[in-house]
C-alpha cells in the first residue's frame, strides 16, 4: 500500500495563530492525515514554527528578548496549542534547527553549481541611524495605492498590494523610527527561477487533479507580465542560515542570512530527518520519505496551506527541488484554502482581529472548534466565522444529532439490560435499509475525504449520524421493550455498534469525543468500516460498556452575547 507524506505551511513563530490560519493548513492536513491513517495506509504528517526572517526579528524586539530565546519559547507555546487542537503530527519541528541550516545551504551550493544562483549587486535602503541594511520588512510608510500609513516594504496589508520599500511614501526605519534613510548597492544572491519556468509550466500542466485556486495562482505567477522572475534569496539580517559558510563557493555574503521563504520549506525535508533523530534511526528512515533514489517513488506527497501560500509551494520551493538535480520526492497534490473572515472583517495577527488558538481553547474543547472549522472550511471561496453559526453547528450537529444520539442509546440500555450489549432477535427490513443508507454515506465519506473535500465529508459524516438517529426513532425501542423485549434487545445493539462506528468515522473531525465514545464502549478496535453489515455487527452480545456522560454541551445565547463584546476590539 502506497505511502502518505502530508506537510501543511508552517505557522510563522511570531506569536499565537488564529482560527482563520488554523483552518487554512494545519487543521484540515490534521484531518486528512487521520484519515488516511484510519484507512490503513502508512502516515508521515509534518509541520513546524517557520522562525527566521524579520518578523521574527521585530516581534522579539518588542517582546524585550533575544530572538533565539524568543523562538525557543515560542515554538514551545505553538506547540502546545497544536496539542490541544489535537494536530496529530508525527513531527512538530523549527527551521531554525541544525538539520535545517545545513540542509538549506546544501542546496544553496547544489543550486550555485548547476547554475541557478548568482551573486547580484543592487540597491537597497541603508539606514544611517541605525547603521544598517535594512530589509523590506524593516521598513514602514505609507501606501501609495490606499494611504494606510503602516504599509510594510514588501505588502500593505491594508489593501494587500505588493510592494517595494522604493514606493513606499515617507518611508521610514521600523526599528527606530529614523527617516535618514538612503539607497546603497549591496551584493545578494538570487535564485535563477526564470531558468526554470518552462519545466516548472510543463510541471504543473501534468497535475490536471489540481484545485483551480492553486493551479490558477501558480499560472498567474507563471505568465502574467514579465513572467517567473529571478529572485533575492538572502537578506541583511542576524537571525537565520549563514549564507556565507565554509565551503560555500561564493565569498562576499557576510552578515547575510538566505530569505526565510527559501529556507522554510525545505523544513518540510529537515523536520521529517529530525524525526529520525528523535527516534534514534538512521538516514535511511527520511530519506525513504523524501529521495526517490532511496524509496520514495510509492509515496503520495499532498501539501495544505492558505492561497497567499501557493506561489512560493508551486514555484520557488519546486525550483529548489529541481534545479539541485537531486533525487527529491516533489509534492502530488496542493490543498490550498480561500480566507476565513472574522465577523466581517478580517482575521489579523498584526491587528490582534478575531480568535486565536489559545482563546479558543480557553473557551470551549477543541473538537467544538475542529467541527465547525472543518465543517466551514473555505475551500471554494472565502468563508466567514460568526458566533451565532458556531452556536448552531455545535448545538445542532454536535449536541443535538451526534451527542444525544450517543446519550440516548447508552443510557436505554443501561436501564433496561444493564451495560452489557444484549442478544436480540434477528433483524428486520428496518436494520436492513439502516444498513443500505450506511453504505452509501460511508462510501460517500470516503470518496470526499480522499478528494480532501472538507465540508461534503463533514455532511456525509453528518447524515451517517443523522440516519442513526432516525433509525433509532422509528424502531423506538423504549415503545417495543413492552411488547417484544428481543427485537428492543436488537434494536439497543444496533445502536451500540453505531456509536462505535460513529467513533471511527468522526476521528478525523472531532477525535477527542471519538476517544471518549470508544472508551466508553470498552473498545479498542478501531477497524474502518468496509462492510456496514460487518461494522454494526463489530460489538457482539455480552460486550461490556459505560454509558458515558454527555459529550456535548449547548453553546448559550447568553455566551455568544459575552463573547461577541469580548472580541470586538480584538484581543480577548
């Protein structure tokens, strides 16, 4: 059976992610990673903090600490939070680790070699206060297309236009605020990308499969105007890999470190061998992931990340790949997600806007978020979270249909044949029809999952849970206890094995409550259903279970109104 390497964009180190980040990569990877693991097959799902680069550098700054304590004590802290949404990764690793430093200036070297890096002189702004280089991002002003005055040198994220330090209005030193600012040559390296672009297009022409939103962007980049165009892969900063270092066959590039988005993905490959060193193997352990030279031809490489995303996955991380003329695995399938607005407007780390991970948590249990995140996710155009919408996902789908489904069940069967699965009579063309809509929703579910379509997979998984609950109120077991106990006994052990079923397909949505209904029914088979016969037949009579407490609880009007006030300005 085929292998499944997942990665989902690394979430950038300077501070706390929000649920519109959460959705667009590491939630649905998490999802997918699931259940393809459920399914059977053999799972590699890696992530981790993306740390260089002069966000990292300011937001350090502010905090007061050195960057590298900075990223430490962050990494820690995304860490954490990925563990509380439940993110499954095999491994959670840093850019900033040796494996990855080393493994960026390989190819830096492979890439000189082959002719796709050269050194180029060119101008950038020097500031005299602060007797230094500084960076696009070290610069602020105000943006020549909206006004917004804190317009960074290489995006206004007022009006989202690109932009260069050049063009900014009444520029200045986002360090100290200084205006002397000047333009000086400096000498940087630049990867060749234009050299590459016609076996990038003819790379891309080959993934008909792909989503429109991904392949579009990466045809835009591609052909629009001038073109795939070279560009700058090191910068004037302290913080990040060297690009000057023993036997690089360039001099010149002190106190320069490689462009964070050159670096970044190329954790994907680092984080996956410090795997292999946390667990004590060897070379051979990653690289069967990642060189095809060394048995990564069978694997199935699917990416996840936000649309702002796309260009450098599809474009500069492929022309890395390429241009070193190594064996490297090359990602088969691109997931890439719309935005997800906050309450009409937008989500912003910058601005403090919307929920971020750690409020969310504080607020309510992951799986409330997971569901209504997955549930909602915006995969064809942009979608927008509000709080009466989560109030309703969750007391209906979850509360309501799944939670009192699971409640009512259990407990019948505590009371009436103790908390053992009874025997039962034989089934009838009730059972058989119940059997007949699974199938088909199972089926379903399937077929949406493995084309990582989110949302139809939630409503398949939905309407299986639906359909038990409109099984249970026809057979109305509570009504025919009094007149046939045997065919009660049946229609109380059908629903018991619903729940278990119930717990195998829900994992890659809501896994804590999939835990909790498994351990309640003292199973540990977490078999994927083939047969729906065979899956309502898995908890045979005799088989022990607790009724669990509800696994639910309704969102109030009251909560809403709070916490709609609580986030308004930001922040909670």
């Amino acid at each position: 059976m085929a292998r499944i390497l997942v990665t989902s964009a690394l979430p950038y180190i300077n501070g706390v992610k929000h649920l519109g980040n959460l959705v667009g990569s590491q939630l649905p990877a998490d999802a997918y990673a699931r259940y393809m693991r459920g399914r059977g097959f053999e799972v590699m799902f890696i992530c981790a903090t993306d740390e260089h680069g002069t966000p990292a550098e300011l937001a350090a700054a502010k905090a007061g600490q050195p960057v590298a304590e900075y990223c430490a004590e962050l990494h820690e802290v995304q860490k954490g939070l990925a563990e509380g949404f439940g993110l499954s990764f095999d491994h959670f690793g840093r850019s900033s680790s040796a494996r990855n430093r080393d493994l960026t200036q390989h190819f830096a070297v492979r890439l000189f070699e082959n002719g796709y890096i050269e050194p180029v002189a060119e101008q950038q702004i020097y500031s005299k206060a602060d007797g230094r280089f500084l960076p696009d991002r070290y610069i602020e002003g105000t943006c020549p297309n909206c006004g917004y005055e804190r317009a960074r040198g290489d995006q206004c994220e007022n009006c989202t236009i690109q932009l260069t330090p050049r063009e900014l209005v009444s520029p200045r030193s986002a360090l100290s605020g200084a205006t002397d600012l000047e333009v000086r040559e400096t000498r940087h390296l630049h990867l060749r990308q234009s050299l590459l672009k016609d076996d990038i297009d003819a790379w891309i022409d080959t993934k008909t499969d792909w989503p429109v939103l991904t392949t579009s962007i990466a045809k835009k980049w591609l052909h629009d105007g001038d073109g795939l165009q070279d560009r700058g892969i090191t910068r004037d900063l302290d913080w990040g890999v060297p690009a000057q270092f023993d036997g690089a066959p360039w001099s010149g590039m002190d106190g320069k470190v490689f462009y964070v988005w050159f670096d970044a993905p190329i954790e994907y490959i680092s984080a996956t061998a410090e795997w292999a060193d946390a667990h004590g193997l060897g070379e051979d352990a990653w690289q069967r992931w990642w060189r095809t030279d060394a048995g990564a031809d069978d694997v199935t490489y699917v990416q996840f990340m936000g649309k702002d995303n796309v260009p450098f996955h599809t474009l500069s991380f492929p022309a890395t790949l390429m241009g070193s003329g190594e064996p490297w695995k090359r990602v088969d399938y691109i997931k890439s997600f719309n935005y997800l607005n906050y309450d009409g407007g937008q989500f912003s780390t910058s601005q403090g806007r919307g929920v971020f991970m750690d409020d969310a948590l504080e607020l309510l249990p992951s799986d409330y978020w997971r569901w209504w995140l997955l549930s909602h996710a915006p995969e064809s155009a942009d979608a927008e979270f509000t709080w009466e919408n989560l109030q309703a996902s969750v007391n209906k789908d979850l509360a309501d249909v799944l939670g009192n489904f699971v409640s009512r069940v259990t407990k019948f069967c505590r009371s009436k044949f103790g908390e053992a699965v009874p025997e039962g009579g034989a089934a009838t063309p009730l059972e058989a029809a119940l059997i007949d809509e699974l199938a088909g929703r199972i089926r379903a579910y399937e077929t949406q999952m493995e084309a990582m379509a989110l949302r139809k997979a939630a409503f398949e998984l939905r309407s299986a849970w639906v359909a038990g609950n409109e099984y249970l109120q026809e057979a109305a077991p509570w009504a025919t206890i009094k007149t046939d106990p045997a065919q009660a006994a049946l229609q109380v052990r059908t629903g018991l094995n619903l729940v278990r079923l119930y717990a195998v397909l829900s994992q890659p949505f809501i896994p804590d409550a999939s835990a909790r209904m498994m351990a309640a029914l003292h199973c540990i088979d977490w078999s994927w259903p083939g047969d729906a016969d065979v899956a309502l037949a898995a908890l045979p009579p005799g088989h022990d279970f607790a009724a669990p407490e509800n696994l639910f609880r309704k969102i109030t009007d009251d909560e809403v109104e709070a916490w709609r006030t609580r986030f308004a300005g930001g922040r909670g």
